[in-house]
C-alpha cells in the first residue's frame, strides 16, 4: 500500500468524492488502495485522500469535486441507534438522557449532536459496509447484472458461476472454464475508470474454486476493515469541525464502535449481546 502524508500545498479529494469521480464503489477503490494499484494520500485527520494528479491519470481525464454533492441531512434518531432515556447520569455527573445502542456511555445534547451529524454522513456507506459482510455469507447468489458469461481482452472468456459481491458499480464474480475457475471484478463499462483502464479484471485464479473462494473473502474482510476505519476517520473529521467546541473522543469511540460492529458477523455479535447481558445480570460464563 502506497500513502503518503498530506501537504499543505497538495489538493486531493475524500475516498467518496474520488470514488464517485471515478465511477467506482469505495470497496473497489480501497481494495485497489490496498493492492498498491493506486497512490493514496493520508489527511491530518487520518481520512484517506487521492490527489488529483492521481485522479486525473485514472481517470483519463481532469477530475475536480464540483459536480459532488454530500448530503448533510441528519438522520432520524433511531436510524443512527441513538436511544433517549430519562434519568441518566453523564460521566462528570451531568443529568444525561442519551445512549447509542451498543455503548454504555452516556451523553449530552451537545455531545449527541456531534454524534448525529458525523453518523448521518457515513450513514449510507457504513450500510454499503453492512450489506457487503452480510453478502459474503452467502453462497450462490446471482449476479445483479444478469449476465453468465465473461468475455474481455483482459480476462478470456469464462462462465459466471456465482456472484461473490454485488456492488452499486460493479460485482465480483466466481467464474469457471473446464475445470478452472477464477475470482474476476467487473466494473460498469460508461464508469470514466473502466474507459481509461478496462472493465474488467483478474482477481484470482486456480483449480479449487472454495480455495479461490475464501481467499477472496479474506482479503474482502481486510478491505472491509479498511473502510470501517476510513468511516470513522471520516466522522472524526467532521465532529471536530462542526462542533470544536466539543471534545470528540468519546463520541468517535462509539462511532467506531458502530462502524466494527457492521464487519463482525451476526453471531459474533449475538454472542457479545448475550455475554453483556449476562455480565449485567451477575451470571457467570
């Protein structure tokens, strides 16, 4: 993985704006991140960034941010798992009313406030997040493109077996030819990445297609991981700068909290509910 330090002078542009520039999904961005393919630049705040220069090889083209618009609505409470109580007591002993499902801090409004408009803004990828893990326990789905047949200058041509990922730009495929298989990424061919450097590629190749499989999966939880922290780097960013006032670690412990809790598998997580809920209860495990 290639990242250097942001400097003053350097203008990049955030994992989704660069994402979207491109055409790509965050996970196919960071994956490529991660495999060296692609140049990144880490923020003061430890946001992972891509200079333009980078962008503008990638994608063929010129890349500015202008035509990206975040959308800063908050979200409903009980979306962001935030949960009202009366009577609590804040850690300094402040009357207190606030939990986020999953912590036992509690918090002020002013500390829920920060809470709300970092969470509503990695709302929609932290669900992406979700929607991947969940994907990969599944066997045998069907691609969304509807398509069971491969065939680039890049790949060969291959018979699509199974669908490993769907993305919103993109799947990642289990393909076989004779006794061969192979893990290929397919892109959206109109995608300004995919014109300037091919739809397609090679992920994995071989013989043992549950090999080819979970080697896959391995490396898609890495790439998971890469985008629950990048997630949180990501409200960080903006609790410190919509609300300086306000001290952020506590609330970035239980965004963090949140962001790992959508890459552990529901079991996991099940267990971890039962063993706390037994702690309380004074059983012993």
């Amino acid at each position: 993985m290639n990242v250097t330090r942001e400097s003053p002078e350097q203008v990049a542009l955030p994992i989704d704006k660069s994402a979207f520039a491109l055409g790509l999904d965050e996970f196919s961005l960071l994956s490529r991140i991660q495999a060296g393919e692609i140049n990144a630049v880490r923020g003061r705040s430890g946001e992972m960034l891509i200079s333009q220069a980078e962008l503008a090889q990638l994608a063929g083209r010129a890349v500015t941010e202008q035509s990206f618009t975040e959308d800063t609505k908050l979200l409903p409470d009980r979306s962001l798992g935030i949960e009202h109580h009366l009577g609590l007591k804040h850690r300094d002993g402040r009357r207190s009313s606030y939990q986020i499902a999953g912590s036992e801090e509690r918090f002020t409004e002013s500390e829920i406030n920060s809470y709300r408009a970092a969470s509503s803004v990695i709302a929609n990828p932290l669900e992406s997040v979700r929607d991947m893990n969940r994907q990969m326990q599944v066997e045998g789905q069907l691609p969304n493109s509807g398509d069971f047949e491969i065939n680039t200058p890049q790949t060969g041509q291959w018979e699509i077996h199974s669908a490993l990922l769907n993305l919103n730009h993109g799947e990642i495929l289990l393909c076989q030819r004779g006794d061969e298989f192979a893990v290929i990424e397919r892109l959206d061919e109109d995608s300004p990445y995919a014109q300037a450097n091919g739809a397609t590629r090679m992920l994995w190749q071989g013989n043992d297609a549950q090999a080819l499989t979970e080697a896959f999966k391995d490396d898609a939880k890495l790439t998971l991981e890469f985008m629950a922290s990048n997630l949180t780097a990501r409200a960080q960013k903006i609790a410190w700068e919509q609300f300086p006032e306000q001290s952020p670690g506590e609330v970035v412990a239980a965004i963090s909290q949140r962001c790992h809790q959508a890459i552990a598998n529901e079991e996991t997580i099940s267990q971890h509910q039962k063993m706390d809920q037994n702690r309380d209860r004074g059983i012993s495990i």
